[in-house]
C-alpha cells in the first residue's frame, strides 16, 4: 500500500474524528463502493460484508432495481411533506399492507423513529380503546432489549452506556426476562393497566438470542387473553432476515416462506424499517388493522419526510425483491448451512463457544470475558482476510450477510471465518 493510499484511509478517519461526534466506534476500514454481498475500501480492496448495515441491506448493495426506482423518482418529485397528497404514497401503503396483511401502514424513517410511533399508537388505543385510565398506561419490555437510542427507549433500556446521564428517564414500561411466559403472565394476570408487550422476536443488539420454541406464539396468546396488543420490534429481524418474511412467522406452519397470509403469530402492530428500503434510503412503518390504528388522527403524529415519494418508490422496489428474487428461502437455506459448516469448527475450538441464529442472522460467543478485546481483535483479522464483521456485547460477533449471497461465497467466507478463528486459537 502507497503512502497516498494510506493517507487516503487516514484522512477520511481523521475528518470523521476531527468533525463528527464521537457516538460510533467503527472498524478502521473506509468504504466508498458497494455491489451486492461485497463492499469495496478507498485502497481498492474487496471484502464480504457480513453486517450488511444491520440487516438494512438484505438486497446486497445498490441493488439495480432499487437504485433505479430511487433515482427515478428523484427526477419527478422528492417532498411534498404530508401536507398535500403525492401519487406514490398511496401505491406504497396499499402494496405494503397487503404484502404483510395489514389494514393500515403509518410511514416513517428510522427504526427508532417507527418504534416510538408504536409506543404512542399503543397508549392512545389504551386509553380510548380499553378503558385504562389517562397516564396510568403501562407496556411491558424485555431486558436487553435495542429497540434505539432516543430519550423514552433508553428509558426501558439496560444498555448502562445508552442511558448514563441522560435522565430523567420516561416512566410507563416494566421490564421482564426476554424468553420468560411467567414473568410475562405474572404482570399480565395481576395488573389492569398494562396496554402492550413490546418484543424483538429475535433480540439481534444483544448477541442473536433466539427464543425458545413457541414462545412468540404463547406470548401472543396470553396478550390476546389479557386485551394487550402485542407489539413486534422487527426492524432487524423482519424481511427475510431469519428465513421468513417475518421473523414472527418462525411457528408457522405455512410451506411459503415469502407469504402474505396469517401466520401463527400476528402483531397487533407490527415494526418495520431497515431493509424497507434496502439500505438505499431512510425508510420505516408501523402497520396495525384498523381497530388500532383508528386511534391516529389529524395532528396526533407525523414526519415531514416520511411518506415521500422516493420512500414509497424505494420501498415498493426492495420489497419486490425479496418476493421476487426469494430472498426468504435463500436466507434459510444457507443459514442452516451456516450454523452446520461452524458447528464444524466449534466441536474442536477452544476460541468459541457456540453459534446461534435463524436464516442468516447468527452470532458466534468467543469464549473470553465481555470486557475482554478478544472479539474486536478477531474482526480486525477478519477485515484482513477479506470480510468484514463487528462484535456485539464484547465477546460476541454478529454474521449478517446481504440475502443475495449464493452457496458458493457463503462457503468462501466459512473457510475466511475458520482460516480467521484458527489464528486465535489457545
């Protein structure tokens, strides 16, 4: 590598270091080009991406019809904001809810953004829906939950960075154990005022922490006994990422894992953002039927930007893709060949622990302690050889490749992984 080369690297972190806020810890790599599973550095090397924007883009890097819906659009009509109609809006809520089968999408930008609708369409619906008195609405988390960084989602959070010294937190939310019913039934059989269960169906910040069977179904289940919306956080895990559309399809029994139709498990409103758009743009949406989302009126919620014509564009064409290209089959396919190709390994390792994960959401546990930089050197060496990963929690790295990968780099990048892992072994 040139010295010209090396400053180029240099210079692009020192700008960032120098004029952006340091509230991002990223891995000492500068991209500027992308193409499907491989993203490109400013030295002109190549490497898998194996984060894929957390699971925004599932379909690979500036996909063609994404790209082209997005620039398309722009050429026509960008913002209109929502004081006026625009003729793209529409398409998009009507393709999108009967992509998902639901009666309603109210759209936004960001994950936070979306999941923070959900919270306010939830206590509305509480309070004029089921009776609980004003301010009294309570909703229900799970610890080690992400559902984002903004002041009432840190407020349920146990993320002690996320939340130090950004008090006073929002009151309202009671946090159980993640994968426990009884704590679940406890507070749902013995207090009136809870109004909604808030849940990742795969908690994806926090390590991959795959629930045991029949839980999401059970859940929802006792929040229908209860008349508590079931409200799923399914930002990261959600289209096609865990090898169903949804990841709350996990217990259902339907043969079409790209399906529109009810599965076992069905939000009450439901959280989508990320690959909305293929990472090409900020896109987000809550979708509820009609008896929830009724709740919304003229001046109780809104986005400048959200519903603008290039989100709605943008979101029709990446979520064709998944359907289109079978994105969901494709991502359980080579997820399971995943999880068995490291298993492999594993058995012989001293370096890890274990691999957990659904479709292509997965997680390797190095066996080191949280606070050690086990994990982050393993991802320097990763980026090395060729592919490029973050840790999670210390001691855990996430793998997350674009849904477009075919077999054949999948098994390039285990050989990368292992080849990697060897290098650490004790």
């Amino acid at each position: 590598m040139s010295v010209l080369e090396q400053t180029a690297s240099e210079k692009a972190i020192d700008l960032e270091n120098k004029y952006g806020a340091h509230n991002y810890h990223p891995l000492p790599v500068v991209l500027n080009r992308g193409e499907g599973v491989h993203v490109w550095d400013v030295d002109g090397k190549k490497y898998y991406d194996f984060l894929s924007a957390y699971s925004a883009v599932n379909q690979g890097h500036c996909h063609p019809k994404i790209v082209g819906a997005m620039t398309e659009q722009a050429k026509t009509l960008t913002l209109t904001s929502r004081a006026f109609y625009n003729d793209m809006l529409g398409k998009y809520e009507k393709f999108a809810c009967e992509f998902f089968n639901y009666d309603k999408l109210l759209p936004m930008n960001t994950g936070a953004e979306a999941v923070e609708t959900a919270l306010k369409i939830c206590r509305k619906w509480a309070y004029e829906k089921k009776g609980i008195d004003e301010n009294e609405a309570e909703i229900i988390v799970c610890e080690n939950n992400f559902h984002g960084r903004t002041t009432t989602i840190i407020s349920f959070s146990n993320d002690s960075v996320a939340r130090k010294n950004f008090g006073p937190y929002t009151k309202g939310f009671i946090k159980i154990e993640y994968d426990n019913l009884q704590q679940l039934q406890q507070h749902l059989e013995n207090n009136k005022n809870i109004a909604g269960f808030l849940v990742e169906p795969i908690q994806g910040e926090a390590g991959v922490f795959v629930p045991s069977e029949g839980y999401l179904k059970k859940a929802k289940a006792l929040c229908e006994k209860h008349n508590v919306l079931f409200i799923a956080d399914e930002v990261q895990t959600g289209i096609a990422r865990t090898g169903r559309l949804l990841a709350t399809c996990g217990d259902c029994s339907c043969p079409d894992k790209n399906c529109s139709g009810t599965p076992d498990v069905k939000a009450d409103i439901l959280i989508l953002g990320k690959a909305m758009s293929g990472g090409a743009y900020p896109v987000s949406a809550v979708l509820a039927n009609n008896t929830v989302m009724s709740v919304i009126k003229p001046g109780t919620h809104g986005s400048t930007f959200g519903g603008n014509p290039i989100a709605a564009a943008v979101a029709i064409a990446a979520l064709s893709v998944v359907r289109d290209e079978k994105l969901a089959e494709n991502a359980e396919r080579l997820g399971n060949m995943f999880r068995s190709e490291l298993n492999k390994y594993i058995q012989t390792s001293n370096i890890v622990k274990s691999v957990r994960g659904k479709g292509l959401l997965n997680a390797i546990l190095i066996n080191d302690s949280e606070d050690s930089d086990t994990a982050w050197n393993i991802c320097l060496k990763l980026r090395d050889n060729g592919l490029l990963a973050k840790p999670t929690h210390g001691n855990i790295i996430r793998f997350a490749p674009p849904l477009v990968m075919n077999e054949e780099q999948l098994m390039e990048c285990v050989s990368i992984i292992v080849k990697t892992l060897k290098e650490f072994e004790k």
